[in-house]
C-alpha cells in the first residue's frame, strides 16, 4: 500500500511539473512575446509565402509572407490574456453570488439559483455567437461572453460547496456570536473553498480558450489587425495541404497550452486527494 501511494505521488509531481512547464513557458511568452518578437506583427517580410522554417523565420512565413514566429509570440498574449481574465471574472461571479445566495434569505437564493439555471441552459457557444452577431466582435464583449457563458457554472459549484459549509459547526457558532453575512463569506466559507474554487477556475480558463479560439476560427474572435492564436490558424487554412507551419505552428500552440493548464489541474486535484488518504 505504501508502495502504491509513492508511486502515485510521483506521478503527481511529474504530472505537476510537465503541466507547469507548459504553463509557465506559454505565460512567459504572453508576458515577454512581443519584446522578443524579431518583427512586428503585421509586417511584410518576405516575399514568399507559406516558407517553410528557416534561420530567418523559424516557424517560416504565413500566407502574406509574415513572419509566423512574430505573429505566434504576440497572438499568445491575446489567446491566454482573455482566457485568464475571463476565467477570473467567471470565477469571482460564481463563487461571489453563489455565497451569496447561501447566506441570503430563502426567496432571494431560489431567484438567484433560476437566473444561474437559466443562464446555464444556453450553451456558451451559441451565446457568444448571438452577442457577437447582435453588438459586433469586440475584446470587451469577447470577455462578457465567455463569463456569461462560464460564470454559471462556477456558480452551481460554489453554491454546493459553500452550502454544505455552512452548516458546519464552526459557521453555526460564527452566527451564533453575531457575525455579519459579509464576515462569515470570506473570514470563514471561502478559505474552505478555496482551493476547490480555484481547481474549478483552471478548467474554465481551458474552456475558455477553447471557446475564443473556436470564435476566433469562425472569424468572429479577435479581430485584425489584432490576432490570436485561433485567429492565425483561421487565416493560414490555405496552407493545411502543403502543411505549412503557419497552420500547424498556432494550432500546436493552442494544444500546448490547453494540455498543459489540464496536466498542472489534474496534479493540484489528484494532490489534494493523496493527502486526504
């Protein structure tokens, strides 16, 4: 039995570190990427186009022979850099009402729950798709989007989770003594959520960038002279046949980056778990 949980926890960590590196390497590339871009984004540099790789354009030239390694540096700030922040967002509104309506009397949690329920039942896609056609493609509404579309289903797991927690002992005698609702929300519900809450917000952040990298193919993501990574693989298509890295270079990125924000979730849940036995 020992055996078996060492090697589970080995697992756990190469898990951890294999996903963090992934992370870590494609959140230094959206922090840096466009300092250490050799080109400009948008400019022309070279005359041929889907060139394969090269001393001067490692991941070669896309199909208005741009340099892909420049596109790919700064099209990675906007796929992760909307992705986290509306993951955040998701996660802050969720988890906010969702102790909210915990603590609150019994006919305001029910309306609280049924416009969650409501929002739930559309799927994120086709919200984000309608809002785009409705208000035209923009980076706030891209965001308002993906929470609208998340942000409930955050809510039903802060909901259950502080649910739960609030009938405990400890947060019976906080009541007891007197505390506020305010107080008894974050001084003792939320750290006990936490780490729960947070698990959660990595998987919306993948979701997410799923979502805005679908959008983005669909030519209603980004939009240029801006481009994200979906953005990049939408415009170089053309060249899938002669297997261009301009179509390969951002997909891989998007692959990556989604593997690697799973692997780093799965280590901190499985983590959580081998501590408990």
């Amino acid at each position: 039995m020992a055996t078996l949980a060492v090697r589970r926890l080995r697992t756990v960590q190469w898990t951890r570190w294999v996903g963090l590196t992934l992370f870590g390497a494609w959140l230094l590339v959206a922090l840096f990427g466009p300092m250490l871009a050799p080109h400009p984004m948008g400019a022309f540099v070279s005359d041929e186009i889907y060139a394969g790789a090269s001393a001067s354009f490692p991941l070669g030239t896309d199909y208005m022979g741009r340099d892909m390694l420049s596109r790919v540096l700064v099209g990675a700030r906007y796929t992760l850099g909307l992705a986290l922040i509306a993951a955040v967002l998701s996660s802050l509104v969720g988890a906010g009402f969702g102790m909210l309506a915990v603590l609150t009397p019994r006919w305001l949690e029910e309306t609280i729950r049924r416009v969650f329920d409501t929002l739930i039942s559309i799927p994120s896609k086709m919200m984000a798709l309608v809002m785009v056609s409705a208000f035209g493609s923009s980076i706030p509404l891209l965001i308002l989007a993906a929470v609208l579309g998340y942000a409930p289903g955050a809510f039903r797991i802060a909901h259950s989770l502080a649910a739960n927690l609030s009938t405990l002992e400890y947060v019976q005698v906080a009541r007891t003594r007197g505390e506020g609702r305010l107080y008894i929300a974050i001084v003792e519900i939320l750290p006990n959520m936490l780490q729960s809450v947070l698990t959660d917000m990595g998987m919306r952040f993948v979701f997410i960038v799923l979502l805005l990298s679908g959008m983005s193919f669909l030519g209603l993501g980004v939009q240029p002279p801006a481009a994200d990574l979906g953005s990049l693989v939408r415009e170089n298509i053309g060249g899938l046949s002669e297997g261009a890295l301009a179509v390969i270079a951002p997909a891989v990125a998007i692959g990556m980056l989604t593997i690697g924000a799973n692997l780093l979730i799965d280590s901190l849940s499985s983590s959580r778990e081998a501590q408990k036995e």
